[in-house]
C-alpha cells in the first residue's frame, strides 16, 4: 500500500483570482441544433452548474441559411438555431463557417468579397436587434474552422480577404464584437503565419489600411492523432505544442503578444468519431481535470499567457466510444448525420418532422464538467507532500467561492489507460472559522458515477429495456457522501481521508452552515421527447435561485397537481435538468433544492406533464 500523501489547504492564506476557463463545447454540423437529439443533449450541457459550460462552438452554422442570390437570404433555420443555444442558457462561440446555398465560390473575386461582407453587415445587425447588443458583445466570433483544411474557397489571399469582409461587415454593425481565429488545426501551418502576417501589416481588401484587428488567437492541439487502435494521449505535448503557437506570435508578431489565446477543440485524440471504449470511462474525466490543470499551471502560471477559453469538442451525438458528453441509443444514423458536410436542407426538415424515438446517458466526460463547474474564482495555495501531476498523476485544485466556502479538486490520473490502482490521500483544511459544517464529497471512479459498468452487463446492449436505462441513469450522477463536522477554535481544522481511484476525481466542498437555506428554482421548462421501449421522456430544465452556495436538487412528481408528490431522480442532482421516463400517464413536476444540511427551499410551482411526446421536436 502506497504512503498516504498529506495535502494541506490554509483558508487564511493568500489567494489568487481564478479563471474557469474550460467553458466550451462544440461540435459537427449545425444542422443537429433542429433535431431533438441535439436539443436534449443541449439541456443537460446548458444544466450544467453555475456556467460550467458556458459556449458552444458549432460548425457550418451559415449552411443554415439559404440564398436566392446575393442579398436575398432566408435565416429561419438559423435563427431556430441560435434560440435553440439561447434557450438552454448557452452562447455561440460563432465559427463563421458555411455557404448558404452554396453561392459563394471564390473570395478573390472582388464583388464576392463585397458581398460577403455584407453578408456579415446583416447578420450582425439582425441577432443584435434578436438578442441585443449587449449579448452579442459577449459572444465570440471566429473564422472557418480550420481553414489549413477546410477552407475552400480561395487559398491565402482569399481566407485574409474573407476576414477583412468579417471584420468589416461585423463592425460596422457593432464595432465591439470580440473576432478571432483562425482555429487552424496542424501546426503553425501557412495559412496561420499568412493570417497573422495580414492581421499584423497587411492590406485591408476594403481600407487599404495597414493591418486588421485582431483579438483573440486561435489553434487546435489533440493529445494523439487520429488512428482506429487506443493510442495513448500525451496531454502533456497539448500545452508544450501551443506554447510553439505562443512563441511563434511573441517572436514574429509582437504587437500581438498579449492577445488571449484559446485552444478550442483540446481533446485527447482526434476524430470524435472513431471508437475508444476509455472515451465511455472515468479514465476521461480524469484525463479531462489533468488536461485543465496543466493549462493553469504550465501555460497561465508559467508563461503568462491569457487564457479565457479552453474548449473540448464534445457535444457530439455519440455511442459509448465516440467522443461524447452522452452516450446514443436508437437507430438514426448519427455518424452520417455528422460526417456529412454539405447540409441537405430537405433531408433536415423531414428528420425534424419525423423525429425516431431515441435515449441519452450521461458520461463521466459530461458528469466532470459539473464538478469542475464548482471550482471558485479565488485560487488557494497548496502545502504538504511535494505533488508531480505530470509524473504521477494525482493532483489538485485548490479553490475558493465567492461565499468563502472551500472547493477542492483531486485528480488522479495518467495518460496510460491501461493503468490502474489507488492511492491513499489526506486532505486537511488549515484556519478554518469555528462554527459547524457539511462537508460533502462527490466522487468519479470505476463502479461510481460509472453508467458504462452497469450497460456492458446488459443482455440487450443495443436496446436496453425499462429497467436498463433506469439503472444507468441512477449510476450516471457522481457519488456523493456529506459528513456533518463542528470546528472549534481550540482545534481550527477539518480533515478528510479518502482512497482516490486511478483514474478518478473527488470534489471536496466544506460549506459552513449559513442562516439561510436555499431559494426556490423557477423558471422550470418541460420538453417531451419519444423514448424507446414507448416512453415518453420528459426533460425538465430549471434555473437556481442564484445563490453560490452548494446545493442539490430533486424532482417531484404526482399525478393530480394537489398531490401528494413523491420524489421520482434516484440520486441528488448537481445540474438544473433532469429526464423523467414514463409510459405516457399524465402529471405534474415540481423541483425543490436542498442544502448539504438538508434544509430545503419551497418547492417551484408546478407545472403540468405532457402525457404525448410531439411528431416534431418543436
């Protein structure tokens, strides 16, 4: 048995300013915004606690729209689209990728420039009158997606044009917006040097002006590269391989040192698509807390870089091996769907039309995100046994929210997938204020927050029953235990002892009992989707009462609106959305949050169930 390693965390001592900025997602194609699939996985990413995840970056989002000609444009689908990613509390971090209807095919050509820049010119100015200037302010643009790859309509000479027609049309709407890029995806590539050199001296195509604005730097590193055998990532080469990225800007461009830098599709492996069974695993998770950690320790800390958005390119729809938040069940061909890159409008309206019954569980990828999302926005020091995350593996995530109570993440993990083990760990709390406190452990590890281990001893793998899909989603939350602990000023401290898991991540949040106990959800939505097995799923989302202390939730449900409800999710929820399977009887929901001292806040009002899933998503 490994020596225990003792960590220590002084709540007096000097703190930091945090930045959470592992706050994106993203994935291909924007068509997938229309269907129910996409919709429902949307509500569990946007459920997330306390903006965990915040931006969705989303491919040929202007396939959406569709052109009689240049100037005559219809932007019904898109428009569905962006009130889709508004809905769910989430903002586009917009690629101004796509064609619509394919008009465009030469940005060398002058009018075609000029009518791309008009093109942005409008849909500037229609989403600000939709949203308002002040949201549009904080979205994020940014180019095509890896031009180095996809970009097809003009070389070099055309890509710097095309960003002069963004630039130019964009900010003659609103001269604030935050555009960037170019998001390539090999590395250092031409066509970044020839963007950066444009942006740094070149010419305007509209202005004549030396240089264009630019505010943000964007690249794509992976931990491996694409391969259908289990490579094993070295997350330690994402951050030295966009250092080189760094470097290059610092020494070739100066004056384009200190802009942020992003890397918005950080994954361990390229190709979503290709199956990995570790992506269904806590070996993810783990893999996901290491990967943000050494962001903020060898990038933020160490070089000095502004960081404000590190994205993986989750979001896909997915089976258990994709690279995914949630794990697919039905038969709608999802790989196609996505591999797909030339929308076919008339095949989008049918399947949105005709939507196939399917079902969604929760992956450890997605379950991180919610204990990651708890993490404060003060940073604190770390004493103890000298830790090497990069060697070893196990590490931690010293934090503090803006209530004043404690929230630490210990990471255990590897880059080796085939490793495993545990290691006993001691996590004392230094300083601590007498009074009396919860201190509440979440955990992700083999056989905890674990749906995968409960699926593959199914008899029916493809199409689980009832039952089946009842016991993943009651193995899909991460394992919480609450000790209830009195600290005494004789004695100012508060210990934990836990056995952490290779791989695996434990959320430890010490909250001091306050005076008052949580607020009242509201706002809480309802959305019928068909489910297998002739269910009819309801998806609740909710909004927090707003407090930025620890708190649960649970669901209620009866079937007359005067009660008596009864409590229908199997574990305690840490996001704002909940799917509550039933066979179609009719009923109502409320929600209720509760505190890690069991104080409760009045239920929300309730609201009736739909006893029929809709033909249509919407």
């Amino acid at each position: 048995m490994a020596d225990t390693t003792a960590i220590r965390v002084d709540l007096t001592g000097a703190a930091t300013p945090f930045r959470r900025f592992w706050r994106s997602t993203g994935f291909s194609p924007a068509e997938l915004l229309l269907e129910p699939e996409m919709q429902q996985t949307l509500a569990y990413v946007g459920g997330v606690p306390r903006h965990g995840i915040e931006y969705l970056r989303v491919h040929y989002m202007l396939d959406l729209v569709t052109a009689e000609r240049f100037g005559r444009y219809d932007w019904t689908r898109l428009d569905r689209a962006l009130d889709v990613i508004s809905e769910y509390r989430l903002k586009p971090f917009f690629e101004l990728m796509g064609n619509p209807s394919y008009l465009f095919t030469d940005l060398n050509a002058r009018d075609q420039v000029h009518h791309w820049r008009d093109f942005m010119a409008e849909l500037a100015h229609r989403y600000r009158q939709r949203f308002g200037a002040e949201e549009l302010r904080s979205w994020y643009f940014e180019t095509w997606n890896e031009p180095d790859i996809w970009w097809t309509l003009g070389g070099e000479t055309g890509f710097n044009n095309y960003y002069d027609a963004c630039h130019e049309g964009l900010r003659a709407v609103e001269p604030e917006i935050t555009l960037g890029g170019p998001g390539v995806a090999r590395r250092i590539p031409p066509i970044f040097k020839s963007f950066l050199a444009h942006c740094d001296t070149g010419e305007n195509v509209f202005t004549g002006e030396r240089g264009v604005r630019l505010d943000f730097i964007s690249v794509h590193e992976k931990g491996a590269r694409k391969h259908a055998e289990d490579l094993t990532p070295n997350s330690l080469a994402i951050c030295q391989h966009e250092m080189m990225a760094v470097d290059y800007v610092r020494q070739h461009h100066p004056r384009f040192a200190h802009l942020p830098f992003i890397n918005n599709e950080c994954d361990p492996q390229i190709g979503w698509h290709i199956h990995h069974t570790w992506h269904a695993l806590p070996y993810f998770a783990g893999l996901a807390a290491k990967i943000i950690d050494q962001h903020q320790r060898l990038i933020i800390d160490n070089e000095g870089v502004d960081y404000p958005v590190l994205s993986n390119d989750n979001g896909f729809l997915g089976r258990w091996g994709n690279r995914t938040h949630l794990a697919y069940f039905g038969d709608k061909d999802i790989k196609a769907a996505q591999n797909e890159h030339l929308t076919d409008i008339g095949a989008l309206d049918q399947r949105v039309a005709e939507p196939e019954p399917f079902e969604l569980i929760k992956k450890p990828a997605l379950s991180v995100m919610e204990l990651l999302a708890w993490l404060g926005e003060e940073r604190l020091s770390v004493s103890g046994d000298p830790l090497d995350p990069d060697r070893d593996g196990l590490g931690v995530i010293a934090t503090r929210l803006s209530g004043g109570d404690p929230a630490i993440l210990v990471y255990y993990s590897v880059d080796s997938f085939r490793r495993s083990g545990e290691r006993p760990v001691r996590l004392t709390f230094d300083n601590v204020a007498p009074g009396v406190y919860a201190l509440a452990l979440f955990r992700i590890e083999d056989g905890r927050g674990d749906p995968y281990s409960v699926w593959e001893t199914l008899d029916d793998l493809d199409k689980p029953g009832v039952e089946a899909l009842a016991a993943m989603r009651a193995a899909q939350e991460p394992a919480l235990a609450i000790e209830q602990i009195h600290v005494s000023a004789a004695n100012p401290q508060a210990t934990i002892k836990l056995d952490i898991a290779l791989p695996g991540v434990a959320l430890a949040v010490l909250a001091r009992r306050g005076d008052e106990g949580p607020s009242m959800p509201r706002d809480l939505k309802l959305t019928a989707y068909a489910g297998l097995n002739g269910a009819v799923n309801t998806v609740l989302f909710w909004q927090t009462g707003g407090s930025d202390s620890l708190e649960l939730f649970d669901v209620f449900w009866s079937e007359s609106e005067n009660g008596p409800y009864r409590v229908v999710n199997p574990a305690p929820l840490l996001s704002t959305v909940y799917l509550h399977s039933a066979g179609g009887e009719a009923g109502f929901y409320k929600v209720q949050a509760r505190d890690v001292f069991g104080r409760v806040s009045p239920p929300s009002p309730a609201v009736p169930g739909i006893a029929a899933a809709p033909s249509a998503a919407r």
